[in-house]
C-alpha cells in the first residue's frame, strides 16, 4: 500500500478533497477523476451504509491520484476496522476531545504490536500483496478539532503517536464556542481557536485543515492549512443546478 495523501502531507505540501455525502459510486467516479487528492465519503451525517461504501471506493479505483477516506460514524474499533477492510486509505475519526480519544483511535486503525485491529483485510489487500506489511505506516489517521474541549487538550492529542493530522470541524467548533451556526468568521476568540491548531500543529509536526468552502479555501491555505476539504458533493449539484438556472433570460418560476 502506498499513499499518496501521506506522502503530500509528510512533504508538508497541500492536499486537496472534498466530501461526498449522495450515496451513489457514480459521485465518488465523476469527482475521482477532476484532480482532487482525495474525496471524503462520510458516513457521520449522511446514511450511507458499509455496502454501498464499498461500492463508492471501487468506483474510484480506475484513478491512482485520488483516494478514498472515510468519516466514520463514531470513534469505534468495530466500525474501523470494517471501513479499512473495504479498502478505505484513512479515516477522519470525528469528536476526539482528549487523548484517550487520540490513542483509541490510533490503536482502532493499526494492526498489532501498535494497535488492536484484527486480521481480515477482505476487500485492502485483494490485490496488494504488500496490505499488511505496510499498511500501519501508509492509513491516514486524522482527527476533528470541533470542541471547546478539544482545544484545551489539543497538546494532548496532537502528542499521540500515530495521529498523522489534525482537522477543524467549523460549524461544531462554532457551536461548541456558544457562537452557534454560521460560524461567526470576525469573533476575535473564534479566529484564535484556528490560530491554536496551527501553533499546536508545527509544533508536533503533524497536518492541520479544515473544511472549506470557495469563500475561504485559499485564506486556509495561505494561514498554512495544508489538509482541506472544499465545500461538498451536496453543494456542487445544488450550485451547479441553481448556476444553469440564472443563466435563464425571461424566466421565472
């Protein structure tokens, strides 16, 4: 196994995904093959089962610069361990408040003497003979930053062995702060939350991003965010559709 999104973030140079939340293998292909790093298929917010994310990865297998990464449901071994033997590259673990959280996490998605997943590789190592050995080096291991909770013990976290970057989560970090949804972007303690990741971040050389959208992926990157997501499969049919519409002269609706 080889990653191409470690290897990116390793080199500390930009990664780029996007999240894809319509069930559907078409999505994951079309949006494979438009130049993204990696599509996030998440299985957090949307109803998307364990059998129709396998579908979605092995539409993206026919493209070698873009892999597949998954939000799980939950922090839970059981649930990782089956998203990575359906071929997964890396998970993005939401709600990691301390670092037990970081450490669990860890041990959930790395194979002994590191960690506690067990031997059933069924769908990751069909065709790569090379899965076991090197699969505890290449999974991407991330963790959301979306707790007021989260950022105190962010040092914490950020120390664990094995958490490759870390991952603002916006809108619940908003929430979490008690500025509620949209995020308030010119609340000076909100803005300083960001800064925080960033300083914890260099300082355990690990990734930090975001998720972005069209309005702010290149302040994001230029504040030195190099694992971000921009705006979401949702998002583009919506905007896409709403696009063609406006273009209509003398019609309304």
């Amino acid at each position: 196994m080889k990653n191409p999104v470690k290897t990116k973030l390793r080199a500390g140079r930009v990664s780029i995904g996007t999240f894809v939340g319509i069930g559907h293998p078409d999505v994951t292909e079309w949006l494979s093959h438009l130049g993204f790093d990696w599509l996030l298929i998440d299985a957090e917010h949307s109803p998307i089962g364990l059998e129709t994310i396998q579908k979605m990865i092995q539409s993206m297998s026919s493209v070698k610069g873009c892999v597949p990464i998954v939000r799980p449901q939950w922090n839970d071994p059981v649930i990782i361990k089956r998203v990575l033997d359906i071929g997964a590259y890396g998970v993005l673990i939401p709600w990691v408040n301390s670092k037990e959280d970081a450490v669990a996490a860890v041990r959930a998605c790395k194979y002994p003497p590191e960690g506690i997943r067990g031997f059933g590789p069924r769908r990751a190592a069909m065709f790569d003979p090379d899965y076991f050995k090197t699969a505890n080096d290449e999974l991407l291991i991330a963790v959301q930053i979306e707790t007021a909770t989260a950022l105190k013990n962010l040092d914490e976290i950020l120390s664990v062995e094995g958490i490759d970057a870390c991952y603002i989560g916006p809108w619940d970090l908003s929430c979490s702060l008690g500025y509620g949804v949209p995020p308030k972007w010119d609340e000076h303690r909100y803005k300083e939350a960001f800064d925080k990741v960033l300083t914890a971040s260099k300082k355990w050389n690990k990734a930090a991003g975001m998720f972005a959208t069209i309005n702010n992926i290149n302040w994001a990157i230029e504040k030195g965010f190099i694992f971000n997501s921009i705006d979401d499969d949702d998002t583009f049919l919506i905007r896409g559709a709403q696009n063609a519409l406006n273009t209509i002269k003398g019609w309304t609706h």
